[in-house]
C-alpha cells in the first residue's frame, strides 16, 4: 500500500503571522489622502538604518570603517482614527515607532494596474529615547 499523497496528509499545525515591527525617523509626510472608496487614508515614510554586515567590506574609493550607511524607506499606511490622529501629530525629522503588517496594495494609474507593498499600522506612536 502506497503513501496517501501529500495533499491529502494532516499538515502540521503551523502557526503564521505578518507582524512588523519598525523604529524609525519620518521622513516624508504624514500626508492624508482620501481614496474613491470615501475612506481616509495617512500616509508616511520611516526610514530606518539597515545593520551591517560584518563581513561587508567598504565600497570602492572609501576607507574601512567609513562606509556610508545603508537605510531602508519603508512607506506606512494609517487606516484606523487612532494611527490616522497619532500620525497627524508627526512631523519629519521626528522618531517613530510602528507596529502593524506588511501589505501589498492594488490600485490603478493612468498606465493601468499597480501596486506597491507598505506597513499597515496597527500601533504608531512617537519614539522617546531610553532614559540613563
């Protein structure tokens, strides 16, 4: 007797997620749009500081240990009133931290469909420095 196939076996209980978790400085935004559904929508950027990789080695023309460093913009998408209001209340430069999801978001342009991914936020507050 052969194996049942591998479709029709018991998949083991894996448990999944989508959960981001940022720390970052804004900068671009907040900016709040409202979408042709009628609802609100504001937006953002946090950039965050990529870690380095021990063995990476400077780019060419640039001493070791003087390389530029590397940063992620991630955009934020606030949809609920409390991340709508608690973004409102940033400016650039500020210090964020986001808690939410990351998305893929379909919308069309003048060249037809798109998309593009983005955090949406679950949590956003101001960043405050750790105390001494």
């Amino acid at each position: 007797m052969s194996p049942p196939p591998r479709s029709a076996r018991a998949a083991p209980e894996i448990e999944t997620r989508n959960t981001v978790h940022l720390v970052g400085r804004v900068s671009w935004g907040p900016e709040s749009r409202v979408m042709p559904s009628g609802d609100e929508v504001v937006q953002l950027r946090v950039v965050v500081p990529r870690p380095r990789a021990r063995s990476r080695s400077a780019p060419t023309g640039e001493p070791p240990g003087k390389a530029r460093t590397q940063v992620d913009a991630i955009e934020v998408a606030c949809w609920s009133a409390r991340t709508r209001a608690a973004a409102k209340r940033l400016t650039v430069d500020d210090m964020v931290e986001v808690e939410g999801g990351l998305h893929r978001r379909f919308f069309a342009t003048g060249a037809g469909r798109a998309s593009r991914y983005e955090v949406e936020a679950r949590a956003l507050r101001r960043a405050r420095a750790a105390r001494p």
